[in-house]
C-alpha cells in the first residue's frame, strides 16, 4: 500500500524533520520523500485533524491471553487493539497455557501474528514452566525470536536461579527481567500498605517488599554482569536504587506502569476491584516521583501494563479477584495529559533499544514504521472506548488528552475506526 500523509507535524528528535509539518510519501512501506506539500495520485491520502507522526511506540508489557485464555483476548483482537491505541510493537507476556518456554512455543506466537501491522515481540519464560526451579530453553526460544525472559509477575524467589541467568545469556545477549517483589514481605497482599489500607482492612503490600528484590538484583548483576530489566517499578525508593545503579555503570532498564504514574491509592475507597493492580497504586509521593524519574530519564519507558481479565475473576469481591487492568487504549491519553507529547513518545520509544528492537528514523528512505496520533483531542475514557475482549479498565471515567489514529507497519496502515 502506498500512503500520502497530508500536513504531519512530525515528531522525531532524530529527524531535521523533527516539529516541523510536512507531507510523508510512503511507497512500499518506505519512506521516499518528505516534503512541505506532495502530490501523488497513485497513494492513498490520508488528511486528519492536527495530524503528528512519530517514530512506532513499543509496549513491553502486554498480555492477550492465547494461548489458553481466549476469553480475556485472542491475539488478533490484541493486536488490533494496539494498532489503533497507537503501539506498532508489543512484547507479549507469558500468562498463557501453556506458558511460552519452548522454542515451539515462541514460534506459534510469531505465526499467529503474522502479516500484522504491529510486531508481536514473544517474551519467553525464564524459568521451565514459569515455576522458578529450572532455567527454561533461552538460547533456543531467543533464536526464535523470544526477546526477553521474564515469568511474569512472578518474583524470582531463588537468587541463584537470577545469577545464572545472568551469566548464561551473556553468551547470547540476552535480556533478563525480574519482577520487583519480595512475597515473603507481603503474603496474600492486595493494595498499598498505607493510611488507606489499614482505614480498608485491606491487606497491604509494602514498598519494601519491592525495595528489598531490587536491592537484591542489582547486587546480584553488579556480580554477574549482564543485562536486566526491571518491570513496573512502583516507589520513590526505587527510582533511587536504579538511578544509583545506572550512576555506578550496571546495565539495568526499568519500566512503570502508566496506572501507577496516573493514579493514587485514594481511589480504593470505592473498593472497585479494576484498581486491583500488580504492583499496587501506590501513594502520591510515589506517583510524583515516578514521574520525575521518567523525565530525568531514570526510568526507562513506560507500559500499559495491558492484561485483560474476564468478568468471572474480576467482578467479585476484592480479596478475591485477580490482579490486572486493561490499557492500551488510555495508555497515551493518560501520559500525554502527564507529561505532554514529546516526552510521552520518547517514553513509548527509547526502550526499544533496551530489546534490541530497531528504531525508524522518519526521514527519506527509511522504513516506514510510524505512531499516528493527534496531541490535543480532549476526551473522558469511557466503556464506548474499550477496544479489548474485556472490560477491567482502571482509567475509566478520567478525562484524558491525546489520541491515538492508529499506525503504519510493516506495509500496513491501520486507524481506528472512530477515524
């Protein structure tokens, strides 16, 4: 498909392009001219409101449910989701049956996703079975396109396990990520331990059940040497721990969760059980300096943290329902009302390098992989707007600013069909 983009101000610190609009010709998913105005007959035009461009966001947390969980989201439908929430990359979790720790495994991720405007990039187990006891087949599911090892949300209880992986994929390159929790801290925790949790009678979750497993790790990688990636940290304590470590040389990425950077604790007073999150919404304090470690560039990235849930486990009461909310769809709403659009996309970029994912610069003769979105469409996220199987959104009802058209990738445009 050849695409004329009509008026893009586009958004690309790597580009001379970089805030100025311009026209974008776009010829069998390259990009072979930029100019102030362009005229082509043979491509597609594509004329939208106060129209940006930027390089193709990546989410590096998200869960769709196949294989096993169809119900919560089949990979298509995911897929789909993503492309018109703006993200031409997603890495995808291993909450599925089975869990992705063979090469197999990996390899009907890819084919599933095949022939797709958005890259699925496969995260596979890092141990067999995502049961912490064994190192699952690295070398082989990276070979097959595998781009990180993570047993998602499962904290690494035994370090030896952490040091060997580490030392094992030095070999090959590979990426470690390991869950900020020490469970032994928190036992059967839900939310925050705060002022609200204890008012709630809700069982808390320390911040230091998650200080204390990212003290441990960065002393276990500033012995192994390797690289590590820390999802969705929560505290203020821990952007510290990683600013230290980022100080002293060890090669270490981490994420947040844009619920976390969004949202405080005050909002379990409804006992709404989409706040039910992994980690928790944790205090004020915390949010607020999350989201400085997200300018200063402490914090790497940002994800939505995108795990669906079917009503059976989520609409129920609070002790008993399971942890996850939806995001994609409000991902860059809720960041760009943050922290504005420029650094909302470097937020959703840089940490493709970290996953050894390519970066497009968009100038001429580039591959075309582009986010299309517009930074100043004012909107109140509401139910109309979910775009996933299922419904356990925790930003319904905010008002948000910004929003996604769709994406360019892999020869593909896709927008979403409110456009």
């Amino acid at each position: 498909m050849n695409v004329l983009l009509k008026s893009a101000i586009i958004v690309d610190a790597s580009s001379k392009h970089h805030l100025k609009k311009r026209d974008i010709l776009i010829e069998n998913g390259t990009i072979t001219k930029i100019a102030a105005s362009i005229s082509n007959p043979t491509a597609k035009e594509i004329s939208l409101d106060n129209l940006h461009v930027s390089q193709g966001w990546f989410d590096p947390s998200v869960s769709f449910g196949e294989p096993g969980y169809e119900e919560r989201e089949t990979i298509e439908n995911g897929l789909m989701t993503a492309a018109q929430s703006g993200f031409s990359h997603v890495a995808v979790n291993t909450n599925t049956n089975p869990v992705a720790d063979t090469k197999s495994t990996i390899q009907f991720l890819k084919s599933k996703a095949a022939k797709n405007a958005v890259t699925l990039h496969p995260i596979g187990t890092l141990s067999a079975g995502s049961k912490g006891e064994d190192l699952a087949e690295l070398y082989d599911m990276q070979n097959e396109g595998a781009i990180s090892f993570y047993d998602y949300k499962k904290p690494i209880a035994n370090a030896n396990l952490l040091k060997i992986a580490l030392q094992y994929v030095q070999n090959f390159n590979g990426l470690v990520q390991s869950f900020p929790l020490n469970a032994t801290i928190s036992p059967k925790g839900m939310v925050h331990e705060h002022t609200h949790s204890t008012k709630l009678g809700l069982k808390g979750i320390p911040s230091l059940s998650e200080e204390l497993q990212i003290t441990r790790d960065l002393y276990i990688l500033e012995y192994t040497g390797g690289r590590l990636h820390i999802p969705t940290i929560s505290t203020k304590k821990s952007v510290e721990l990683i600013k230290e470590a980022k100080k002293n040389g060890l090669n270490v990425s981490c994420s947040v969760a844009i619920n976390n950077l969004f949202l405080t604790d005050e909002v379990l007073e409804s006992f709404d059980t989409n706040y039910k999150l992994l980690p928790p919404i944790r205090a004020k304090e915390d949010a607020k300096a999350l989201i400085k470690g997200l300018t200063e560039g402490v914090i790497d990235g940002v994800t939505s943290d995108h795990n669906p849930i079917d009503i059976e486990h989520k609409n129920t009461e609070f002790d008993h329902a399971a942890f996850g909310s939806i995001g994609l769809e409000s991902c860059f709403g809720a960041l760009n009302t943050l922290i504005g659009f420029e650094k909302a996309v470097k937020s959703f970029t840089q940490l493709k390098s970290h996953f050894n994912i390519e970066n497009h610069s968009i100038t001429e003769n580039a591959l075309a992989n582009l986010t299309l979105f517009n930074p100043e469409v004012e909107w109140t996220f509401t139910i109309d707007h979910i775009l996933s199987s299922s419904q356990n959104a925790a930003l319904l009802g905010e008002a948000l600013k910004g929003k996604a058209y769709g994406v360019f990738g892999n020869k593909k445009l896709i927008l979403s069909k409110e456009w």
